[in-house]
C-alpha cells in the first residue's frame, strides 16, 4: 500500500463534520471532543456517565461546545438512538472499562463493556448508519499476546492477554476484524479501522491506579507518591500523540483509492526513547514541581502487569505520515504546567485548547 500523504490533521475536512465520539467523558474522551471542537466538527457524545470525579469534562467545560447523550454501549436500543440524532459521517469509538485492575474485579462488566460494547457500535453502524464513512475503533497496546519482548510489536502479530482487561482489549480488535470483513467491506460503505496505543499520559487525568493521576493528586495534597513498580518500563506518551493519529486515520478512510486498504489496525506509540522506567518518570515530574515531592515504593500485593510492552507504529510513519508532536520532555512539561494552571484556579478549558494548539503547531509537518 501506497503511502495515503495525510501527514497533519486537516481542520478543512473536519470542519462541519458530523462526528459520534463514544466515551466523550472519560480522559482521552474529553481531550478528542475539545479538539474536535476547536476544529469545527459538530460533535456528539455518548457516555453512561463521568467515570471520575474531578474529571478533565468537567474542570474544562467541554460539555459546553458539542452535544451529550447519556447512554451505555451495552445497550443496542441506546446506541440506535444515538446514530438516529447524531446522523455521524465519523465514529469513534473509545467508551470502554480501561483500568487492568479493575477488571480483575469486575471481569464480566469489562467483558461486557469492551467487547459487546464493541459489538453494539459495529452493529448500529451497520443497522443505522447509512452516512457513516468512517469508524475507529480505539483498543489498547494491551491487545497483544505480550512476551515481553525488547522489540515493537506490529499490527499482524497474535491478539492475546493476561488478564480480563488485556484479553477484552484482544477481543475487541477480532470483533472488529470480522465485522470488517463481514459487513463493511462493500464498495462506498462504512470503512472500518482499529487504533492501538497505550500509556497516555496529560493534564486532567483523575484515573485511579494509574501512575501520572497518582502523582499529581499527591503533588497538590503535598503528600508521598507510592509507587507501585518502579523499575517498570513504559513507552510513555502524551495523550495527543494517539489522538492525532485517530485523526489522520478517519481522514484516510474517508479518502479515495488506497483508503480501503486503511481499514485495518494501526498502531500509534511514541520513539524508543521514550520508553522509559516508572521510577525515572516520577523523578522528572517531582524535578519540575515546585514544592518537594517525596515517593516510597508500596510493596503490594498488587496483581500481575507487564513489565514491558511498545508497540511498533513504522506503519503509521510510513503509510500515513503520522508522527509524535510532543516528546517525552515536552510531555511531562506539559502536565506539570496543567496542574499547576488548576492549583492556581485557571480557565482549564483555555489552558487545555491552549495546550492542543501548542501541540498541533509543534506535530505540523516542517
């Protein structure tokens, strides 16, 4: 396949489109809706609720510029709902349960949500999407038979996963593989992509177990970070970096030629130099707060993860000119800077749009 030469987000082809984001709520949710928004698309959202309270939804008002529907995926007379007043030309599908581990507490709702939550957004596309063009599905790095290599692994390697949460993520990419082949795989129907990316980090994020919400939710309470595994590596990444790429990937499908072969899976992960260990990512936010941020490691027990997995995203480079805006130091500059804009009772909403400017401006092809 041809390289497609969408190498940017184009604010051209999304202005006035008609998008339905599932998930619009949770963290990566909220900072897709504002930048759609800022680019002109006409958004709708469809979320069972606000998974976390305070919430990057809230703090940024991102309520404010796009449409809300209360729904659950797991609900198929919700969705038909949904598609029937949104009327999309894109989908997005990111709701999703995606803590690992909370599914090892609640392994069936994750199943549930992940998977036939999957199953619902395909199957309304298919039942009650006569305008869509385009559908990305959002799943995970974890989607992968991890074997804890020290290289990438590419978009053909084998589904797997350890546990629930990881394994949900691995069934959500083999319902979209069918369903792709199918019932999307007709001349001018709805092309059909999935999106895998993992360790996103940013500003806003209030999920538990995870290490940024972590430390910052210490920073401003001025108490110790514990640490769960600090010799840990991650291919970290600012949330905008899969975003763009989610982007530029619904641009693709919705193009001539070449954009059937894009309907496929994708990965979108950061440079190898921003893998880095968990220990060394808690050293560098607690160097740019301004007040002393001390950490122990809490010993446990804690369930199984990783201690290795990236993603090889040569594909994206090569067949979409996608490419990271923000490095790992920018990144981590970044999220300190948002905080600290929240600890001094700043606009979060234009702190937050200031921010996806700043990145769109560094990701623009020189």
């Amino acid at each position: 396949m041809a390289g497609v030469g969408m190498s940017a987000v184009d604010p051209g082809f999304w202005r006035d489109r008609r998008v339905l984001l599932t998930g619009h709520t949770g963290f990566k949710g909220a900072w897709l809706s504002l930048w759609l928004q800022s680019l002109g698309a006409r958004v709708t959202g469809f979320s069972v609720d606000v998974p976390t309270r305070p919430s990057l939804y809230e703090l940024a008002r991102v309520g404010e510029g796009m449409e809300g529907i209360e729904g659950d995926v797991r609900d198929p007379e919700a969705l038909a709902a949904a598609f029937a007043a949104a009327e999309p030309e894109v989908v997005v599908h990111m709701a999703a349960q995606s803590l690992v581990r909370r599914s090892f507490a609640e392994p069936r709702q994750t199943y549930e949500t992940n998977v036939m939550g999957t199953v619902n957004v395909l199957d309304a596309v298919r039942l009650h999407g006569g305008g869509v063009r385009a559908v990305v599905n959002v799943t995970s790095d974890k989607c992968y038979e991890n074997r804890e290599w020290e290289w990438g692994y590419r978009e053909d390697e084998p589904m797997g996963g350890f546990d629930p949460y990881s394994s949900s993520k691995g069934c959500s990419e083999l319902v979209t593989d069918a369903f792709r082949r199918s019932f999307f795989a007709a001349a001018g129907g709805p092309r059909l992509a999935s999106a895998r990316a993992g360790n996103v980090i940013g500003g806003g994020d209030w999920g538990e177990d995870r290490l940024v919400p972590d430390i910052m939710r210490a920073a401003l309470a001025g108490e110790e970070v514990r640490v769960r595994n600090p010799n840990s590596i991650r291919p970290w990444q600012h949330v905008l970096n899969p975003l763009s790429g989610y982007l530029v990937l619904a641009q693709a499908l919705c193009g001539a030629g070449d954009a059937v072969e894009v309907a496929s899976g994708w990965n979108f992960g950061p440079t190898d130099e921003d893998a880095r260990p968990v220990g060394w990512i808690v050293g560098r936010i607690a160097a740019r707060w301004p007040e002393e941020l001390r950490w122990v490691q809490d010993d446990g027990p804690h369930p199984h993860e990783a201690r290795y997995l990236k993603l090889d995203s040569s594909k994206a480079r090569a067949r979409l000119g996608w490419r990271p805006g923000f490095d790992l130091g920018e990144t981590l500059e970044s999220i300190v800077d948002w905080y600290r804009e929240l600890r001094a009772g700043g606009d979060m909403r234009a702190v937050t749009l200031g921010q996806i400017e700043a990145f769109q401006y560094a990701a623009a092809p020189s």
